[in-house]
C-alpha cells in the first residue's frame, strides 16, 4: 500500500486552519484499515478523559472499518472492477472520499474508429509515398484525403 502524507493549509475568513489528511491506495480492506488507523493516530490526547475517549472510538473504529470498505467498494464498484484498487483520501475528522481520477486526454470531435488495412504494389505505393512527401502528410491522412475526393465523383 502506497500512503502519502499532506498537510493542506485553508484560508477561512483571516483564520488559518491546517487540515491534516493522508492518501492511499486500497487494494483490500487491510490497506484500508491501515491508512484510517494511520490518520487516526495524529490525535494525541491531552487529559485522562481524551485518552479514554480515544481508546472507545479506536475500539469503535476497529469494529466498523470493515463495514465502511464493504460499503466503500459498493458505492465506487466499477472503479475497483476496473482497476483493483481504490485510492482513498482520509481526513483529520476520520471522513474519507475516493481520490478523483486525473482527466485524461480529450475525446477527439472526428475520432477515427475504423481501420482499413490495404495491400498495394509497388508502382501504387510509390505514388502514395510521392503524394505524402510533396503535401508533407502522413500515409493515412493522404489515404483519407484521396477518399474525400471520391464523395465529390459520387454524388
């Protein structure tokens, strides 16, 4: 289990406040459990009364982990389908959220979906390539120019 450490500092209205939270990646419960109880151990109590009240919701907390991965992986399913983990971030205040995925690479207007696999001989091959060196395109952009002519001969 991978587990990161941040403190993030929030401007509230002139009062500084630091949020303290930890990120991991859960590939089960156990990695789950290990970074709640890691964000957990930050407390330290100040009297007798904290320690005891600790030491009840550390007890509390050991009980009900595995509920909170069972529900966890039921409301993030297809995340943990598709990858077999979950990166959870847990804060001071012991809530916890699935680290947003990163945004990918945007999706294309015209994607190009279909591909067409041709033989040719020599003397057409030396055409194209001729074609793609005095336009400077690539081989497929000049097949799918070629094929743009052929609408207008068409109709």
């Amino acid at each position: 289990m991978d587990v990161f450490c941040d403190n993030i500092e929030i401007n509230l209205r002139q009062t500084k406040k630091v949020i303290s939270m930890r990120e991991g990646r859960c590939y089960e419960q156990h990695d789950f459990q290990v970074l709640i109880l890691s964000q957990f151990a930050q407390r330290r109590p100040s009297t007798e009364k904290e320690t005891w009240e600790l030491q009840k919701e550390y007890l509390r907390l050991i009980r009900e982990i595995p509920q909170m991965w069972e529900e966890f992986v039921r409301k993030n399913q297809n995340i943990y389908d598709r990858f077999g983990y979950l990166d959870v971030v847990v804060y001071d205040d012991l809530t916890y959220e699935r680290k947003k995925l990163k945004q990918g690479r945007p999706k294309e207007e015209n994607t190009l979906s279909h591909r067409v696999t041709v033989r040719l001989d020599d003397e057409s091959y030396q055409l194209l390539k001729q074609y793609c060196q005095t336009k400077n395109i690539t081989e497929s952009a000049a097949i799918r120019e070629l094929i743009q002519t052929l609408k207008w001969k068409i109709y």
